[in-house]
C-alpha cells in the first residue's frame, strides 16, 4: 500500500467515525478533511474523493446542530452563519484543490523533485 493511500483510508475512517459523534463529530470530519489533502499531495483520489463527499453529506444533512445553529441566528435577527458555512465549503473544496495541485506537479509530496 502506498502512503498516499494509507493517508486517503485514515481520512475516510476519520470521516466515518464523525459521523457518530455529535458536536465533536464536526471538528473531526474538518481534521478527517485536513488528513485527506495530505493523502491527495501523496497521490491519492479515491479516499480523497470519498472523504469529502462522506463529510459533506454528514455536515448538510446529517448535522443538526449546524442546522440549529443557523436557525437560531436567524431567529435573533442575524443573518445566519454565513462565516461558519464558508469555512464549511473551503475545507471540502480543499482535497480537491491538492488533487489539482498534484495533477500539475506544483506540490507532490513523496516524491523526488527532478
């Protein structure tokens, strides 16, 4: 098994577990995301791929308290967490954004620079 991949499965595990865990369970899908950009400057796709669609599901649908928290700013006359939900969608656009950055050969980690 190359590193790469052992870093994508880490993030995917990581991601699942969040799952199953309230409050907590949202800083832990972000650290699952941070874990699979490493794996994408290692070359890894799939668990990259499958980690950030797993915590994306978990955060918009399967997360009640980002879902009661943005209720309850609204309620109070905020205009919801809009600072919240875009660190949301830059830790998902992340993994991809390595993908990127390794499919051009600007960062590959692992690998001798020629």
């Amino acid at each position: 098994m190359k590193i790469g991949t052992g870093i994508g499965l880490a993030a995917l595990i990581v991601a699942l577990i969040s799952i199953f865990i309230p409050l907590a369970g949202l800083v832990l899908a972000g650290i699952g995301l941070v874990i699979a950009c490493l794996g994408a400057l290692f070359g890894d796709k799939g668990f990259a791929i499958a980690t950030v669609v797993v915590t994306a599901v978990n955060y918009f649908f399967l997360s009640p308290s980002l879902w009661m928290s943005e209720a309850g700013s609204r309620v109070s006359g905020g205009s919801g967490n809009t600072e919240v939900w875009a660190f949301i969608v830059a830790l998902l656009v992340a993994p991809i954004v390595c993908m990127i950055l390794y499919s051009s050969g600007k960062i590959m980690l692992g690998k001798k620079a020629s």
